[in-house]
C-alpha cells in the first residue's frame, strides 16, 4: 500500500532519556493508524518529527515523499495535538475560517462546524468554551482544510461520552472519503473501535504491529465465567490456570488453554452454569505486551 508517511531508522534522546530508538513507522493511504503505547513510549514524539516540528538525531522523517517542512505538504495535513493553544478572543466560526484560508481547497466553517457538531458554538468566543467544546473545536480546525492525512494525538480527553461517539463517527467518515488518519489515544476501547492497523510503542520501539485481531493474537489466554460451587483453591491448582476470582456475577479465571480449562470444570462440576468464554480483548493484550517490553 502506498505510504503516506514514513519515519526510518529514527532516534530520538532528551538529554540521557531515549524517547525513540531504532522507530521504524509507516501510515498508509486511507487508513486510520492507532499508536498506542504507555507515557514516555514515544508516540507524541513520533508525531512531532513527521510534523516537522522536532529534528531526528538520526534516521529520517517524510511526509509524502518530501520533508515535512515543505510547504505543499504541510498543506495536506491537518493536526489536533493534546495540548493546543487557540487566540481567546476570536470566535469559533472566526477560528475556523482563519485555519481554513491556509488550506488550497477547504470546506466552509460551516461544514466544518456540521461535521463536528459545533454549530451551536459559531459566535461563542474560544476562551469561554469548557475544556471539551475547547477540544471539539480544535477538531473541527485539524479537518477543515479537507487535509489528506489527519494527525491527532489523544482527540477524545476531556469528551463526554457523547461528544467522544459523535467524533468516533465523524473519524470513520473521513476515512470512508479518502482520509488517513495517525490516532494516538488512551482509550484502548477507541483504538479497538475504530483502528485498521494498530501500532505499540515501548521504550522508543515497535513491539507488535497489525490489525486488531493480530494484536489480540499475542495474548494466548481467555477468560472463563462461570457459576460453580468449587473451591478457588482446587481451581487456582490447576496447571491451565493464571488467575481466579469471585464476586456477585461469578467465578472468573484466567487460563492459558481454555479448552482443557473448560473440560476440567465440567468433570468436576456437574451442575456448572452461566459458562462463558471470552478471548483476549486489545487492552489485555496491550497490557500484557507492554509489560513484557519493560522487563
């Protein structure tokens, strides 16, 4: 697939702290990248270098087969970085219409504020907004240039659960109209959601790219919920099993071979019930990575 962006061989210190290390990165065309990874792993770093907004100590940076300084280019990207800072005392529709006349071809503010749902908020002056409107509205700046590839780093802190759903719908129809979209987020639930590939970052690092259900593929155990009258010491001396634990909903276990897990509970049990297996979601898989990376 074509690529978008691309660092290579990149590293990255401040001071004696390694931010990058070796960072290979590619976004695709039309595609929505999350880069996940624990604080300190690198991710806002490696934004920063594709924007051109910090230098490589070695290795390289392009954007669109160019530097990311070239002016063109930055003319096909649109950025909502975690922390921004917008002029307090121009309007919402003010805000947008300056981004926007920066841009070759973008859409009016008024597309740009139905697209993100900050119609309501046109004439209101920024500084006056809460922390969330603040945060929709810097999205609704990072898209109204019609940009080609869209970075945005943690998008959806501060949302209400409302306002984080509506941007999840507005990111897929960007991406269904040709968009490639660099999402680093938090909110494992988000990248689950919305991610076609899925990139995690450790100590400056990539420790496990692929879509999805690959990432979930690196955690081997499931967890089983079950109603059973057997003891939790009998269960947690099984060899299959990692983990057990009760409360009001059940009994949960976690076990690295479910089907022989499964098995052994129905010959000890004969009245089991409620059973339930579930395999590993991305956020386990995530936390089981990660914890591996920094051993």
């Amino acid at each position: 697939m074509n690529s978008l962006a691309e660092l290579t061989g990149v590293h990255k210190r401040y001071g004696k702290t390694v931010a990058l290390d070796g960072l290979d990165l590619q976004v695709r065309d039309r595609e929505l990248l999350a880069v996940l990874g624990p604080n300190g792993a690198g991710k806002t770093t490696a934004i920063s270098l594709l924007l051109g907004l910090q230098e490589a100590d070695s290795g390289s940076a392009c954007l669109f087969g160019k530097s990311p300084h070239d002016l063109d280019t930055r003319r096909k990207v649109g950025v909502m970085m975690q922390e921004a800072v917008l002029p307090a005392e121009l309007h919402v529709r003010e805000q947008i219409d300056l981004v926007a006349s920066y841009y070759p071809e973008p859409m009016t503010p008024a597309a740009a504020m139905e697209m993100t749902n900050t119609t309501a908020l046109a004439k209101r002056p920024y500084g006056k907004l809460s922390g969330g409107q603040k945060r929709q509205v810097q999205f609704a700046v990072a898209v109204c240039g019609r940009p080609r590839l869209l970075f945005l780093d943690e998008p959806t802190v501060g949302l209400d659960i409302q306002a984080r759903k509506l941007m999840w719908a507005t990111l897929r129809q960007l991406v269904e109209q040709g968009s490639s979209i660099v999402l680093t987020t938090h909110y494992l639930e988000e990248a689950e959601a919305l991610a076609d590939r899925v990139v995690v970052l450790g100590k400056g690092r990539v420790i496990a790219s692929g879509t999805v259900n690959e990432i979930r593929a690196n955690v081997v155990r499931k967890q089983i919920t079950c109603s059973t009258t057997l003891a939790l010491e009998l269960i947690r001396s099984w060899p299959e099993v990692e983990s057990v634990t009760r409360d009001q909903q059940g009994t949960h276990i976690n076990a690295n071979n479910a089907e022989a897990m499964v098995r052994r509970l129905m010959a000890a049990d004969e009245d089991l019930q409620d059973l339930e297996v579930r395999r590993a979601g991305l956020a386990e898989a995530f936390t089981e990575l990660t914890q591996e990376a920094a051993s």
